[in-house]
C-alpha cells in the first residue's frame, strides 16, 4: 500500500530531519514551505497523512488546518502538529482546528515513528468502518434488523482492535479494561434512568475510555514515580486526544466512546479536566466511568504505586462524594459494594 505524507515547514533543514525519519519506512513524502503550497497540493492529491508546522508566513498552521478539513480530498486526513509551542493554549487550539495530535520539537525519531504509525494505523480502521458500514447500509431495505446487528457488532469489532491497540502502547492492561466495562455496566444497571440499552453501550464504550493514551509519549506513560507538572499537562491530553480519535462516527457505541474517552476526568466540583464541567454538565456515561476507572486503577498495582487495600478505596471513594464523583452514583456505589468488590477481584 502506497501511503503518502505531505510535510509542512517553513524551515527546510526541519523538512529535511522530518523526511529522513520517514523515509526508511518506504512512505512516499511530499513537502510544502508555506501554508498556501500546502492547500494547493491538498486540492490536487489525497495525503494519507498531514505533519504540520504551526509557525509559517502567510497562512499559520492553525489556519491550514481549519481549511483543509473543509475540502472533500482532505476532510479525514488526520493532522499531527509539529512545533516548538508547548504551552496548553497552543495545543488545545491545535485540537480544536481539527488535528489529531501534538508533537514538540526537537523530537525522537523512535516517537515520531511511533506516533505516525499510530495514526495511519487508526485512519486506515477508521476508512475500513466506513466502507463496511456503507456496503452494510446499502443492504438495509432488505435486511432491516438484521443489518442493525451487524452494523453495531462491526464497531464492537473496531473497538476491540483499538483496545488491542491501547494495551499495546499504554499502561492499560486488557483485565483492567474489562474489569472497568464490567463495573460501569453495574453502575448504569442500578441507575433507575438508565435502560438496558444504556447498560449494553456503557459496557462495549467503556473500554475506550483512555484511547487517547496511545498518542502519549511512552516516556511518559510508563514513568515511574510521579510526574513532573510539565508531563501531566502533556498527559491530561489524551481525553481530548481521545475524543478526536472518535468524534466523526455517527455510530451509537463509538459516540459514546467519545463522550466518555472525553469526559471520564471530569469532576463533580468542576475542578476536572479538560473542560472543568461541573455537575450534571457531565454526561452520565463520563460520570459513571470515572467512578468505575479510579476505584480499579486504586485497587490495583501501576508502575508509579503499589495497589490499595479494597477499604481504603472504599473510603477514598467515600470522601469524595459530591466532589470529585456524583454522590448518587456513590451512594448505588456504596448500597452494592459486595458486587463491585468482587469485579476488582475477579483477576
């Protein structure tokens, strides 16, 4: 398969490190100096992907990126912004306009590898769910609830591949992705407005919830002991991240993905990230996630700490009712502790 990347720098040693990264992986490279030449190009050919400065005269890349997502060649070509920017402002508007991920230089050439293969990786799944969902809907007179079946067990199939995916590159473990579906479907079946239908996607949404980790640095990902101040701001990235990775599906189970993968670190106080919600502001998905993913993830070991005791969780839980978790979701929480006690001891 012929994958073209078009590389966008005002500055042609930076073109030059960037294309001999990339070019022992066979990838046909094209390059642009200017965001003007970039748009061109972007007319004429279909890129597979886009590694985009943000710095040039004449068009920023903020800029480059709001306009190729409104041309038909490139509206789903994933965007990987290059730049010597590290502040949250910068990378959040690069989010915002569409791009898929941040890069700071100077930069690894392992990461970088990393990251665009990642991305051609998630953009290919991504195509091949379209298509499949196209030939599926194309059927759909005929094959009315049939084809509904197969539409929803073809995203339950992408979500497995991007779960195979995040374990690969982040600290998730595959026990702990389901130990934290099984938890959220518990929460949502004892949720009186919550109906099956809400269980079953919970519980086929919820492994997604930290997607967003596997465009994150693995030194930072698998860092012992805590981060620096600087690291977490680069890790709060991946609910963002992760949404990105998932919002154009119009599919019910990958918008839920979204929804949660976006909102899981919110807190109930507003004192959360990315977007500081408060309250019911919080989909209850993301709300029911957050209680299922901290009470696995203190009950089991990571690389920066050793695992709690079941109690301690409980009351760590406990005390942060109304604060950091919806004190409805606390109190089910609390009133069925024999079942989710036994989810965090299941393996």
């Amino acid at each position: 398969m012929n994958i073209k990347i078009l590389i966008v720098d005002d500055i042609l040693e930076n073109i030059q490190v960037v294309m001999n990264i990339l070019r022992e992986e066979n990838y046909t490279l094209s390059f642009a100096t200017d965001g003007v030449e970039a748009l061109e190009l972007l007319k004429q050919e279909s890129f597979d992907l886009v590694l985009l400065d943000i710095m040039m005269p004449k068009l920023n890349g903020y800029e480059v990126c709001r306009q190729l997502k409104l041309l038909d060649k490139s509206k789903d070509t994933p965007v990987i912004f290059l730049t010597a920017k590290t502040d949250v402002d910068a990378i959040s508007k690069g989010f915002s306009t569409g791009g898929v991920d941040f890069m700071t230089k100077p930069f690894h050439a392992n990461e970088l590898l990393s990251r665009v293969k990642v991305h051609l990786e998630l953009s290919y799944t991504k195509q091949l769910l379209q298509q499949k969902n196209m030939e599926l809907s194309l059927k759909s007179e005929l094959q009315g609830a049939r084809l509904l079946s197969e539409v929803e067990e073809n995203q339950r199939e992408m979500i497995y591949v991007l779960m195979e995916m995040m374990e690969s590159t982040s600290d998730e473990t595959g026990q702990h992705i389901k130990r934290v579906a099984e938890s959220a479907k518990l929460l949502a079946h004892y949720t009186d407005y919550l109906s099956e239908d809400d269980e079953d996607v919970i519980f086929h949404a919820a492994p997604m919830h930290d997607i967003g980790k596997i465009a994150i640095s693995k030194d930072i990902l698998h860092k012992p002991g805590r981060l620096t101040e600087e690291e977490f701001t680069v890790m709060k990235t991946h609910a963002e991240k992760g949404r990105n990775f998932l919002k154009n599906s119009k599919r019910k189970l990958l918008t839920a993905a979204a929804i949660i993968a976006h909102e899981h670190h919110e807190k109930w106080n507003g004192q959360g990230y990315p977007r500081g919600l408060k309250g019911e502001e919080i989909h209850i998905y993301g709300r029911i996630v957050a209680l299922a993913d901290v009470f696995d993830a203190l009950t089991h070991k990571r690389q920066y700490k050793d695992a709690w005791l079941v109690d301690e969780a409980i009351e760590y839980i406990k005390s942060h009712s109304g604060t950091q978790f919806d004190p409805k979701l606390v109190d089910i929480f609390i009133e069925n502790l024999p079942e989710f006690i036994d989810i965090v001891q299941s393996t």
